[in-house]
C-alpha cells in the first residue's frame, strides 16, 4: 500500500505539471486602434502642444524683425517646456507610433537648437530656414496623433 500511494503521489504531481504547463497564460493584445477613451485621454497631452504650435507665428514675427534676443527669449521661455510634452504624448500613442513620435520629436528639437544658434550668430538666412524645418518637423508630429484629440 505504501508503494501504491508513492506512485499515485508522483502520479498526481506529473499530471499536475502537465495541466499547469499546458494552461497557458492569456496574453495582453496591443491595441492597434485608438478608443475613444484613449482620445479623451490624449488630450490632456495634445492641448499644450497645439496651443505651442499656434503660437510659433510669434516666433516667425520675432524671426522675420531679426529680433534675436527676443527669438531666443521665446525658444527657451514659453517653448522651453514643449520637449517635455512632446515627449510625454509620444509616450501616450500606440506602441506602432510611439518611436517614429520620439524621432520627430527629438527631431525638432535639433531644429530648435540650430534655430537658436543662428539667432545667436543674428543670421536671419539661417534662422528662416531652421525656423521652416521647426515646422515642418512639428507638423509631421501632429500628424501622428490621432483625429479627434
């Protein structure tokens, strides 16, 4: 008898094994749609983002004056936090969109750096053309964001 409950035990143990090995876990799906919580949630992200990006025509002005201290007043004081945003909303978008959204986002930054640099040398020739990448890089950000937020 001792035998017989030794051979059931280890019986009961494989048999055990087996079953949990075989389960599975279910695993997490990524999402590849935005909900429509997930928007409302992004827009937490999204309205600093737009409310910097309109105001870039500022940045323009200040360009096409030459005022450069002013220029680079602007680039570091009410855009100074916009890498931080950007940023963070990469973050929010699907895993799909998340890399291509920090690219562009780092992206403009270097155009914000070489802008600030050509306002620092006061050439206005460099400076609209950092000033055009700056936008068209921001503006390929946008686009990524989902319609709707």
């Amino acid at each position: 008898m001792p035998r017989f409950r030794s051979i059931l035990s280890i019986l009961l143990v494989l048999v055990t094994t087996l079953l949990v090995s075989c389960g599975g876990s279910p695993s997490a799906a990524i999402p590849t749609t935005y909900s429509p919580e997930k928007i409302e949630q992004l827009q937490v992200f999204v309205e600093p983002v737009n409310q910097a990006r309109q105001e870039l025509s500022q940045l323009k002005d200040f360009i096409s004056e030459q005022n450069w201290v002013d220029t680079r007043t602007y680039i570091h004081g009410p855009l100074g936090q916009l890498r931080q945003q950007m940023l963070g909303l990469s973050r929010e978008l699907l895993p799909k969109d998340q890399k291509e959204a920090t690219d562009l986002a780092k992206k403009v930054f270097g155009d914000f750096e070489r802008l600030d640099a050509a306002a620092q040398d006061r050439s206005p020739t460099r400076a609209q053309a950092q000033f055009q990448e700056v936008v068209r890089d921001f503006d390929a950000f946008l686009d990524l964001i989902p319609p709707g937020s």
